[in-house]
C-alpha cells in the first residue's frame, strides 16, 4: 500500500501571478496557497504547503485504516463461510474476495491446523468484534464477544433481509422477539422497522461497525 511518501507533490499557487508554475521552496512559497495538481487530493487548495503535507499524511493514514477495517470485515464473513460450509481459509477467502494470508491475520485464533496440514475452523471463538444491531431506540453498536453472539447478531439480520425484501417474510423476526444482544433488544416490529428503514438507518455496508467503536 502507498504510504505518505509515495506521493509525489506537485503543487501549484492559486495566486494568478504564478501562472500555473510549479511552487517553490522558499518560505514565502511554503506560506502561499496552493492547489496540488495530482495525488490523492488534486484539485483541493490548501492556505499553505506545509498544511498539504499534513494533509497527504492524513489521507494515507486514513487509507490504510480503511484497508484494514475492510481486510478484517472480509476475514470475518469467511470464517463464517468456513465454519458454516466446512471450507479451508483459502476456500472461504475466494468466496468473499480476499486471501488466505488476510483471512488468517485477522482470525488467527479462530482456525486449528489438523494432521494433515489443512486449516480448520473451530466449533467457536471468542474474538471480540463490534456489531451493528437495530433496536427500539435506533441503531447501537454492540461489542460480540464470542461466535456464538456474532452468529445471533447475523441471524437477525438474515430475518430483517428477509422482511424487507420479497416476498416480505416477517417469521424470522417473531422468532426473535424479546431476545437481546450486548443488552439491547433486537427490534422486531414489521412496522418499526419499516420506519427505520425509510430513514435511511438500515443502509450501511457491512453489520461488522470495525471502525466505529
């Protein structure tokens, strides 16, 4: 991955006397304003070059932080896979578009390695992961602490998938009236979840909330 300093800085003055030229090295120059012309933020001005430096250092922090959250993100929904389907690491990374290293690096724990050399999962974990869960206060972030609280916490949100697509299946979610994750209740009224779903609060990218809590 591309660190802060792989980025080549290029930057221009938004002061029309420059013409456009690249800027300068002098501290007069650092102090001006400036627009980088390439890069991960092309196009921004910034009121100095010492200010986009810090910024370019910023933004490839946050680049990798985000690789990471959705490496482990990946990890985790193979284990899933593998523990459900019997799958080796590599066989349940390919499912889920990632790699056996990733898939091993985030739930090491979570696999045994058998006489034979081929990885299994274990029956269960205790990885602690942060959930997103809806409740009948809105959504929370629960901190799971086992499989088994992930396996619930994904069984919930199979049941409102299955509500609120069709054929519109609200069975699932009877099942789990009154049954609690991380102490809240999951909300399971049709008519709630409908309110929370014209929201916007269903519409997220992955149940795993890795870089919120």
């Amino acid at each position: 991955m591309a660190n802060a300093l792989d980025y080549k800085v290029v930057a221009t003055h938004t002061n029309q006397s420059h013409g456009g030229a690249e800027m300068g090295t002098s501290s007069s120059d650092r102090n001006q304003p400036f627009r980088p012309k390439s890069g991960p933020l092309a196009g921004r001005v910034f009121p100095s070059y010492d200010a986009y430096r810090r910024a370019v250092v910023a933004n490839a922090f946050d680049v990798m932080k985000l690789k990471l959250e959705r490496d482990r993100q990946a990890a985790l929904r193979a284990l899933s896979i593998a523990r459900a389907e019997h799958l080796s690491p590599s066989e349940a990374a390919r499912q889920v578009g990632t790699t056996r290293e990733t898939v091993l690096r985030h739930t090491a724990s979570a696999w045994v390695k058998a006489p034979s050399g081929r990885y299994q999962a274990t029956k269960s974990d205790r990885l602690s992961v942060p959930m997103r869960i809806l409740t009948r206060d809105g959504m929370q972030l629960v901190r799971t602490t086992s499989s088994r609280q992930r396996s619930l916490v994904g069984s919930y949100w199979d049941a409102v998938r299955r509500y609120t697509h069709p054929p519109s299946d609200a069975s699932a979610l009877a099942k789990l009236e009154g049954v609690s994750a991380g102490g809240y209740y999951f909300e399971t009224d049709p008519l709630a979840i409908d309110e929370w779903a014209n929201r916007g609060e269903l519409d997220f990218d992955d149940i795993y909330a890795l870089g919120e809590d």
